[in-house]
C-alpha cells in the first residue's frame, strides 16, 4: 500500500522529472495496472508457493536404483583443504 501511495505521489510532485502530460498519463497507466494486476499476482504466487510447500513437505524422496557413494570426501581432499 505504501508503494503505491508513493507512486501516486510522484505525479503530483514538483521534483520530479516528468514535464510532459504524457508522461505523467502514462505513469498513471502503470499505477491503475499495478492496483489490478499486482494483488492477482501476489494472490497466484502465494498459492503456488502453499502448494509446493505441503507438496514437498508431505512426500518422500524417490528411491534410486543406483548405489549410493556416502565417501564424497575423501582424506586427501581434507587433506589439501
């Protein structure tokens, strides 16, 4: 809410470097897109992100077939680190 207020702000303000109208209509175009699109897209993210979560919290790894090496480091890397 904050963010948009300042970007609402900026088109009122002297200090800005938007002179022409149409640059501040455009401005004002990216702001009315931003109020309708953004909480689409947050709502969407935040969904997927619940899913994923539950998902990967709640079933297990594959098994693989392949023998699995626990020896990655060997000595004489610890050695030379």
């Amino acid at each position: 809410m904050g963010h948009t207020l300042a970007l609402i702000q900026t088109l009122t303000d002297a200090d800005e470097t938007m002179d022409e109208l149409d640059e501040k209509i455009e401005r004002a175009k990216t702001i009315v897109k931003f109020i309708f699109i953004g909480p689409i897209l947050l709502f969407l993210s935040v969904i997927s992100d619940f899913y994923k979560f539950w998902s990967n919290l709640y079933t297990q790894p594959l098994d693989s077939e392949e023998e699995v090496n626990l020896d990655l480091i060997s000595r004489d890397s610890i050695e030379l680190f």
